[in-house]
C-alpha cells in the first residue's frame, strides 16, 4: 500500500522530498477556485487552515503552489521552464509536490502532526 500525500496548507514538507512534482496552470487555479466555492461554501470565510490567513483555501492553496513553484525556478532557472519541451512546464505557475508513503512512514507522519497539534 501506497500512499500520497501533497504539500499544502495542513503539512508541509521539504521540496527533496518531493516524489512526484505536478505543474499547475494559471487556469488550474480558476478550476481549484469554482470547485472549492462550489463544494465548500460553508468553509469560504472559515478562519482556518491558518489564523493568519484570511480568505479562501483555495486561495491560500494556490499562494503555496506558486512559492514551491518558486523553490523550482530558484533551483533549475528560468530557462528551463521556458524552454522545457513539455507545454504544461512551460505554462506552470504553480506546483504541486507529492510524497509517496508506506503504511509505516504514513502512521509516524501522522503520530508528529497530532503531538504537534497537541502541543
């Protein structure tokens, strides 16, 4: 069993981490935002994920896929996503990274979330 886990608001982890790293569109970022509005209404002005957030998840969601995709810039440059061969490289404007976990990886990953949730 395998399980994948994407970096977002609720975890996050390091960009090396990373087993499978997604590009994402501008216009993937209105289909995030009409599904969310769509399907969560009632969490459209929650105050979480983050105290220090005010306004959609998918807002939010987009802002951390635009950083990682940032990270990625930084790292491989510009150019090689304006020249890469693929189109939805050279569109992205965002990333979305996932992780790929066993059983066991999965459990202690949760077991950390709940002692830090926890205090």
């Amino acid at each position: 069993l395998k399980i994948w886990g994407y970096r977002n608001v609720w975890f996050r982890f390091h960009p090396r981490e990373a087993k499978v790293i997604y590009p994402v569109e501008l216009g993937d970022h209105a289909h995030l935002n009409d599904a969310f509005e769509t399907c969560f209404i009632s969490q459209k002005e929650a105050s979480f994920p983050a105290p220090d957030y005010d306004g959609p998840f998918s807002h939010w969601a987009q802002m951390i896929q635009a950083e990682q995709y940032q990270q990625l810039v930084t790292l491989l440059g510009e150019d090689f996503f304006s020249t890469h061969p693929d189109p939805r490289m050279r569109a992205a404007r965002g990333m979305v990274f996932i992780n790929e976990l066993d059983m066991d990886e999965f459990l202690d990953r949760a077991r950390q979330l709940k002692h830090n949730a926890e205090g």
